[in-house]
C-alpha cells in the first residue's frame, strides 16, 4: 500500500505515518495475543499512547515543510487527541493503583487476626513441635508419592465437570471416614464452572487441565495432632494417591510467609489426589485430580466470619472490632486484583 501510495505522488510523511501505524499495531497484537497475561493491560496503554504521539510527529514534520491550514488543523487535531489520551490513561493508572491499595487495606484487617493466632502457636513449645511433627509428616507424604503430573485427565471443560459432579458426595464421605472420631468438621462443594473458567484465565492461561480443585472437600481439627493423624491417614489409604507438590502447600510451616502470595496470613494444608476406590474405578473417575484441605478449626472460624479477634470484651465501642469476614474479603481482595 505505501509503494502504491508513493506511484501515485503522494507525500512520504503519509507513506511513514502509514507503515509506523500498521508495525505498531502488528507489534502490539502480536504481543496482546501470544502473551496476554504478560502485563498486556500496560502494553496496550503504551501502544495508545505510541499511536497518537508518532501521529503526532508525523504531522508536525509534515506541517511544518508544506505551512498549509489544512495540515495545520490535522497537525492540532492529533495534538488535542494525545492530550486526552494521557489525561485518560493517568486517570486509569491511579484509579488501578488505587484499587489495588484498597484490596490491600481489605485484607490487611483479616490477615492481622490470623497474625494474632498464630502468634500463639509459635509462642507455646508444644505446639511448636505438634507443627514441626505435621511438616515433617507433610515432607514424607510428598517424597513417598507417586511422581506424576497434576493435571486433569479429561478431554474437555465439560467432562471435567460431568466427572467432577458425580465424584464430589463420593470424596466428601470419603473425607468423612478419614475423619475419625475426633469431631472433625467435613464439609465440600463442587467449584462453580464460572470461578472455574475465571481461575482457568486469571492463573494458568486458559489451561483446564490444571484445574485440580474442581472436586475439593475439607476437613477441620481442633488441634495440630489431630490434623496430622488424619494426614497419616491419608498417606496410609491405599485408595488414594497423592500427586507431589511443592511446600508452600503446607502453611502450617514456620518458615512459610503467608504474605508471599495473596492468603493474607491465612494457614492451612491442601492436598493434590486420585480417589481409586473400586466405584471410581467402575465409572472411570479414578485419574480425576481431587483437593483435599486440612484446616485447623480456630482459623477456620475466622475464614468463615463466625468469630471476632483482636480486643477485650470490654470493648465498648463496636468500630474497633475486627470482624472475621475472612474468605469474602479474599474473594473481594481477588477480584479487585484480579488475581
């Protein structure tokens, strides 16, 4: 198109305004498409701003070779228009940063109760090794399991799911046998599909097969030796295979920060498996991937918004509470960082 615009005299400055424009669009899609989660956002506000600042130049040059009104306005017009367009992309800037500082103040005020609690456990010596004892139990279960990739086996979104249905009241009485006669708390739902194509997109790419918390349940102890009982329960159940993971699974350890990732000082222990029991088998649910979450029933209380931490009873003033909103204000905090 630029060598047929220059056949036809035109001007150079339009031939480079031309070529400029389309490279630029080609570079920005190209980099939009092939990594999108590699700060596209920032990249297309660049390419906007690119756009309308080389339009600028180009005009300019040209305007100020051929001194006409016309290129004149043309050269003002592009002016006024990456004016506005830095105007509206400082206001975004500071409208994102802002956001992202009130997600931070949000789960700051939960995180500091969970800080509270644990506070009390690294204090107490016995519990201290009640902790130790549950990581080290942690460490073996993932050296002893079987070296296979966490990843769905499903050929697509929707067999995942039709899988996941009927596998879920299977592993949640699963989970309630394992459970023992300590009073453990068993509880699980099935991931809803829209929080599973949201999860998809935000952590792993449009990735369904990672998806290995589609099946989840949890189980809730009152004391450290009674969750780490259970995890050697697990460990020692021939129908369930654990998939190897990393130790940043287990935050019941005293070296895990809890503010390294976006869990604001919240502690518990989950676990990647394959539920092989002679029924999965039969219906061919046995390579589906299952979450099972061992939570300690003090810092479940505040996930779930049942308990206040923090003052003295005598308090009189209801301001100075904080309130255990727990997993809503996660939830909000994740989606304002879309996370």
């Amino acid at each position: 198109e630029g060598v047929v615009l220059l056949g036809r005299g035109r001007s150079g400055y339009i031939v480079a305004d031309l070529i400029i424009d389309r490279l630029m669009s080609l570079a920005w899609a190209t980099i939009v498409c092939l990594f999108p989660r590699w700060h596209s956002f920032r990249v297309t506000l660049a390419y906007v701003l690119g756009y309308f600042y080389h339009k600028c130049l180009i005009w300019g040059l040209f305007y100020a070779k051929r001194q006409s009104v016309h290129l004149q306005n043309i050269f003002y017009s592009w002016c006024f228009l990456s004016g506005g367009a830095v105007a509206c992309i400082v206001l975004v800037e500071l409208k994102y940063r802002g956001t992202l500082r009130h997600a931070h103040e949000m789960a700051r005020a939960d995180a500091s109760s969970y800080d509270e609690i644990w506070k009390t456990f690294v204090a107490d010596e016995t519990k201290l090794r009640a902790l130790s004892g549950l990581v080290d139990a942690y460490k073996a279960a993932m050296a002893g399991a079987e070296k296979r990739s966490k990843r769905q086996a499903a050929a697509s979104v929707g067999a995942l799911f039709e899988d996941a249905y009927v596998l879920q009241p299977l592993v949640v009485a699963k989970a309630e046998a394992i459970g023992g006669d300590a009073g453990a708390v068993v509880y699980g739902s099935t991931k809803t599909v829209a929080r599973a194509f949201q999860k998809a997109w935000r952590s792993y790419g449009g990735d369904y097969r990672r998806l290995c918390d589609v099946v989840r349940v949890s189980i809730a102890f009152e004391t450290i030796d009674e969750l780490t009982a259970c995890l050697e329960r697990i460990v020692a159940d021939d129908e369930l295979e654990l998939v190897p993971q990393g130790l940043e699974k287990c935050r019941f350890d005293p070296e895990y920060d809890p503010y390294a990732g976006q869990f604001v000082g919240y502690r518990d222990l989950q676990l990647g498996a394959r539920f092989r029991s002679e029924a999965t088998r039969k219906q061919g649910l046995d390579q589906h991937v299952v979450e099972i979450q061992l939570h300690l029933r003090v810092f479940e209380a505040i996930k779930r918004g049942h308990v206040t931490v923090g003052l003295p009873v005598n308090t009189t003033n209801l301001a100075d509470w904080r309130m255990g909103s727990g997993h809503r204000t996660y939830v909000s905090c994740r989606n304002l960082r879309c996370s």
